[in-house]
C-alpha cells in the first residue's frame, strides 16, 4: 500500500517526519527484505524496534492491512537472524522473557521483593537521598517507573470459583502476570461487577502471562506455548471451553492478543480445536457488559470529573471504543470529559517506555498536556501498561490526578449501593 493514509495517525513518523519511521516506510522495508532487495540488517532491527506497535495504522488504512502480523513476522525474523544479539542485550531478554515471564512463582517471587522494598522505606529513602544517580542511565531512567505491588495477589483476593444469588452466565477470570502484581484490586473489582451482573465467575490459580510480550519480541513459539498453558488453566477450572458464556479479560493489551490463540495455535493438532473456543469466548470486560446490559448503580457518588485514555490494543486492535464509555456514563455522580487525542499512544506499548525511553517520555508528556486541559480528577485507563505509564508520569509532574480503571469505578458505585442497603 502507498497511500498514506496511515502517516498522520502514526507517533513515532509524527515525531520525526522520517518516511522509514511510518507503517509505510516499515512495509516497504518489509517488502524489500522479502524480495530479496535488501538484507535483513541491524538498521532494518532497530527501526522495527523503534515501531511502538500500536496498530493505529490499522484503524487508519482503509485497505485492512494486517500490520500486526507482518510486524510479529518481521520482529521473529529479527531475533532469528541474531542482527541485534548482543550479550547485554541477550541476558536481559534471557531472564525477562524466557525466564520471568515464562515463570508465575518467579514473576511472583519477584513482586514480593519490590513489595518489601517498597512497604520498608528502602524505596522512599532511595529516592529520597538520590541514590538512583549512581545507577548507569538506563537502571536510573527504569526507576521511576516502578508501579506499588499489592501485598495480596489475585488468588488471595478471589476464591477459584465464586457464584452469585441468581446465576444467569459462567464465565472464566483472567488476571494477567504484571497486573496480578500490581493491580490485583482492579482483578476482585473485576470479579465484583461481574457477580453484579449474574455471573458465576471461575478464575484459574496461578495463571501465566497471556503471551503478547513473547509474540511483540519476536519469541512466537513461547507465545504459543503461553498460550496453550493458558487454555489448560482454564480447562482445570472451569471444564470444556465450549460451556463458557465467555472468558473475560480486564486488560486492553492483553485482551487483543488473546483474541489471537485461534490464530496462533491454528496448526496445532491438539489445540487449534481449543484455541478456536478460546477466541469465539474471548471478551473484553467492557464488551461484555454492553453485551449483557450494563447495570446502572443505583446511589451516586460525590462528583467526580473522569477523563478516559484509551488503550492502543482496545481501541485499535480490538476496536472497542464506545463500551467504556458507555460504563463511565453509567455511574451516577460521574461527569465523562472527553479529552484530545484520546487513541493517540501514551508511550507505554508493553516495555517501549523501557527499551526506547526518550521517544516515551515525548509521547507521555504530550498526552499528560492533554489530560491536565481537561481538568479532571481521574483519567480512566483500560490496560496495566497505560496504567502504569501515566502514574509515573503524573507522579513526576507532582499532579492530584489519579488513575484507575473504568471496571473499579463501576465496582466502588456497587459497593456504595450494598452498603446503604445494609
């Protein structure tokens, strides 16, 4: 495709204005390669890397190119050519993708000794000296960005399978990896609303990560593998996929790559069956409510002035835009301020705020301008990275703007109802 259209809607050629920095110049960089025309290079690497991946070219092209699936492509050819290994480089991506995140009681073990560092003052006085400026630059920058872990994880909080008064749907649970550390609340917030809605709710123990860090990395075959351990939690749990209503997830990111298991394990004779289950049930916890009926809270809240920043992956990978909306709207006491650029990138994109911080923190200071325009007291975010992201950026800024997912102000109007019941 040369028309273009894409250029306006990508960051990082809006940044630059560079041809090789847009959806455009990165196809024909593709095509090239695939061609024969041109070897498949460390420049070539590096520019694929620098590409945030956050599809809004696909909402933008009118052809439907499925740029995802060429940048995972391009991305697993480029870790397998070794054009950017590199022993830095290569333990890093070792311990974090094949090891951590492959690894739920490591990832765990891990969160635990954030936690204490965080809960003892270690990080506080960290902080507070400025011990950080004897870090190399890349340990200093990475700092900041640390989220608070929870001190009770998602199994903790939520019992294996919880049933309401009058059941009408069963559906499975996902809590994710990172945001069973770090915002295992939202995860019981989750849980809440959905018995709200007559549902019986099965959330699998000790659950992997989904496997989009793997497939964004260029690791497909980890990806696949995350995925069928997934499919087999579940399945412990709650039985044949096909009894589901649904299997929700509460996490933008997270949700579009699940949505792909069908996709991804399609020649898998033992899965591609399964897989094909798991993507028909596979539902965004927004989409869900608008589906069934989103309840209307029946006691207001004090006012509170939302914005909603949407997630890259939920907006334009799963293109659901207006059932969240449609949630904030639906809490009584809760006025939704649209601000500009609400799909624009945060600079988040899984762990680009790490590998390419400047670029991340232009687009994070672009939408804070935004944010702060609007006035609000809260910006609703829909995925753990986003989340994460604008806490860090808001914290630096030393703004009173808090962050918090749309499902735990919906959660919060529901336990205000129960309580003036009771």
């Amino acid at each position: 495709m040369h028309c273009g259209l894409c250029l306006p809607t990508c960051p990082t050629y809006d940044q630059t204005k560079l041809e090789r920095n847009s959806p455009r110049g990165r196809i024909s960089l593709m095509r090239a390669i695939a061609d024969g025309e041109m070897e498949l290079t460390k420049a070539f690497g590096e520019e694929m890397y620098y590409c945030l991946g956050c599809l809004a070219c696909t909402t933008a092209c009118p052809a439907g190119v499925n740029y995802a699936e060429l940048f995972e492509v391009a991305r697993a050819d480029i870790e397998t050519s070794g054009v950017l290994d590199k022993p830095k480089r290569d333990v890093i991506r070792w311990l974090t993708v094949k090891i951590v995140f492959t690894r739920p009681r490591i990832l765990r073990l891990l969160g635990r000794l954030i936690y204490f560092y965080q809960v003892t003052g270690l990080q506080k006085m960290v902080r507070g000296v400025r011990l950080t400026a004897l870090l190399p630059r890349s340990l200093r920058e990475l700092e900041p960005l640390m989220p608070t872990v929870r001190r009770r994880f998602s199994d903790a909080l939520i019992r294996e399978i919880e049933t309401p008064p009058q059941r009408r749907y069963r559906v499975g649970l996902l809590t994710g990896c990172v945001q069973d550390l770090v915002y295992s609340d939202l995860n019981r917030d989750t849980a809440d609303v959905l018995l709200a809605h007559d549902c019986e709710v099965i959330t699998p123990r000790m659950q992997s990560c989904c496997g989009s860090l793997h497939a964004h990395n260029g690791e497909v075959e980890l990806a696949r593998e995350m995925a069928r351990r997934n499919i087999l939690a579940l399945e412990h749990s709650a039985g044949p996929l096909e009894k589901l209503d649904a299997i929700i997830s509460n996490a933008g990111g997270c949700g579009s790559h699940l949505k792909n298991y069908a996709h991804l394990l399609h020649d898998d004779t033992v899965f591609a069956g399964r897989a094909a289950f798991w993507s028909e049930k596979l539902k965004d916890i927004h989409e869900w409510l608008a589906a069934v009926g989103i309840r209307r809270p029946l006691i207001a809240q004090s006012a509170d002035r939302v914005t909603y920043h949407e997630s890259c992956h939920l907006c334009h990978g799963q293109k659901i835009t207006r059932p969240p909306r449609e949630l904030l709207q639906a809490i009584p006491g809760l006025e939704l301020v649209e601000m500009a650029e609400s799909s624009w990138c945060c600079g988040s994109a899984g762990i680009y705020n790490i590998t390419q911080p400047e670029m991340s923190q232009q687009l994070l200071n672009r939408k804070l301008g935004h944010i702060f325009q609007t006035g609000a007291t809260s910006v609703a975010s829909a995925n753990p990275g986003c989340s994460v992201q604008l806490e860090a950026g808001l914290r630096k800024a030393g703004s009173s703007v808090r962050v918090v997912h749309p499902i735990s102000l919906l959660a919060a109007a529901f336990r205000r109802e129960k309580k003036s019941i009771f």
